[in-house]
C-alpha cells in the first residue's frame, strides 16, 4: 500500500485538502517558486482545507466548493468527480481542483483516499480512479 502523504497544497494543488498543509509552500522547493500554492499565505491554506474537507465528507458526487481570501484575494474550487474504491476498499475520490494566487492559477486533478488518519493524496497505484463512462 503506497500513499503518497504529500501536501496537495506543495504539489501546487488548490485541493486536499485536508492533507497536513504545510504553513508554508517554500523552503527549499525552488520548483514551487513560480506557482499559486508558492504565493499562498497560511490563511489561504486553511481556507482551503475548509473547502476541501467539506467538498470531500459530502456524500454528493459531483460536489463543488468554493473558496475564497478576501484579505489576500487567493480563491478556487474543489470539485468532486467520481467516487469509487480502492484496491483494498478505502473510499476514494477523484477531485479537479483549481487555485488562484497572486496572479497565479493552477489546475489539478487527484486522486485521494480516506485512510486512517484521513483524506490523503494516493498514487494511482493504491488507487486508480475506473475510467469515466
């Protein structure tokens, strides 16, 4: 069983989510420099994860939420696209999500898993998402 407990938000994901955000989407991740997560604040992360948490315990698939900084003006979606099981049964949901920072907008799609200790980000190898028909 391979999940992969990376941060969405460091992979530059306006997701998950629900993931151990990082404060801070630097320190030494010069690849991030130039991305949306790289230009969020701490309080972008936790809006954020509200969303994420709320787009993924909903039990609607599709889910769609919003969110929003006014301080900062860092928005995006969560949206939640199919909902299937993993290989060994963990529910899981395939999410598009889309963030806007300073500028910046990033699109994603991802796989996560509620695991143990909650919804984690997953290599396609726990769990690949069945195609869409």
């Amino acid at each position: 069983m391979k999940a992969v407990k990376c941060s969405l938000a460091v992979l530059g994901l306006s997701a998950a989510m629900i993931l151990s955000a990082p404060a801070h989407a630097g320190g030494g991740l010069l690849f991030l420099s130039d991305t949306a997560a790289a230009r969020m604040t701490n309080d972008d992360f936790t809006a954020m994860t509200k969303a994420a948490v709320e787009a993924l315990n909903d039990p609607a698939v599709p889910s769609m939420k919003v969110w929003t900084n006014p301080k900062t003006g860092a928005g995006g979606t969560i949206k939640t696209v199919q909902a299937f099981a993993a290989k060994t049964g963990e529910p899981c949901k395939l999410v598009d999500h889309n963030t806007q920072a300073k500028g910046l907008t990033h699109d994603a799609t991802s796989t996560v898993c509620k695991l143990k200790d909650g919804w984690k980000l997953v290599s396609e190898d726990f769990a690949k998402a069945p195609a869409a028909k």
